[in-house]
C-alpha cells in the first residue's frame, strides 16, 4: 500500500524525484541551447525580428542566451551549483514568460510557468543526493584521518566552565 501514499517518503524517494526533474529540465536547456549555437546566426536573426528591442541589443542577447541555456543547463542536469543555476534558469524561463507572453494556443497557460516552478523548487530544496553538488559536500563534510582531536589542559588553578564539565554519578565517583 506505501506505493500509493507517498507522503513520507524517504530522502532517496525525494532525491529521486528531484533528479527526474533535473535530468528532464537540464536536457532540455541544453539541448535547446546547443540548436541555437550552432546555428547562431539565424537564431539572432530571429531574435531582431521579433522587434521587441533594437536590434544592438537583441544581437548582444540572442549572442549570450544560447551559451547560457547550454551551460545552466548543464550545470543543471548534472547537479553542480544547482541553486545558482536553478537562479538563473528561472530569470531565463521569467523572460522567456515576459517576451512570448504568459498564454498557450491550445493549454490553459504557458508550459513555462511550470518550468518555472520546478527551477525555484529545486532552487530551495537542492539537488538531492544524486548531484555533484551531494559529491562535493560529502568530501567537504568528511573527516580528516590525519585530524586528531586534543583535549585542552587545564591546570590546577583554572575554573572548569559548565559546558565543560561532564556529569557523573556519585557512585562512579571514588573519593
């Protein structure tokens, strides 16, 4: 029955999902992105005929969208600075929604809007444990072999603070 109810799921149940979402979003980025750089001009050609901005400025951002969709995307999918992409793919999917208008022809409302859910989701959540991000701070939270911890001496005329003092019974006390 647990196949049903997932409400408690465990933390690789969530992981999973998470990394469902960033291998479907971030190769989808990147995918889109790699179609527009190579052919780049005809992408910023399409750009300057939109006619939403001076052409000067479509050419400078037709120029950097395309390597931002392929790097983020990347970045993305394979799990690596997964909020600072997520915070960026979520500002390209708000310009995208600002440009192309928040309606569909044939859906109730752009699919961006979703994408957009799914950027700022894992923006705040992570990227979950099958990421280089869980890789990179596995080995930052790992302890030092070569570390040893040392106790600090104190002598005979120093006072012992409370959060240093242990408790022990009387009885194991022998006085």
């Amino acid at each position: 029955m647990s196949i049903f109810f997932k409400a408690r799921s465990g933390r690789f149940s969530a992981s999973m999902g998470i990394f469902l979402i960033r291998l479907s979003l971030g190769s989808l980025f990147l995918f889109a992105g790699a179609k527009k750089v190579i052919d780049l001009q005809q992408f910023i050609r399409s750009v300057q005929e939109t006619g939403q901005m001076n052409d000067t400025l479509a050419f400078i951002l037709a120029f950097i969208l395309p390597f931002m969709e392929l790097i983020f995307g990347a970045l993305f999918l394979i799990g690596l600075f997964t909020p600072i992409s997520s915070f960026f793919l979520a500002c390209m999917t708000v310009s995208f929604i600002l440009v192309l208008g928040p309606g569909h022809p044939e859906l109730p409302f752009s699919y961006n809007f979703v994408f957009l859910a799914c950027f700022v989701g894992v923006m705040f959540t992570g990227a979950g444990y099958i990421s280089f991000d869980a890789l990179m701070d596995r080995k930052k939270n790992s302890p030092n072999p070569d570390t040893v911890y040392r106790e600090p001496v104190k002598t005979a005329d120093q006072k012992l603070d409370e959060a240093e003092v242990i408790f022990v019974e009387e009885s194991d006390v022998k006085g």
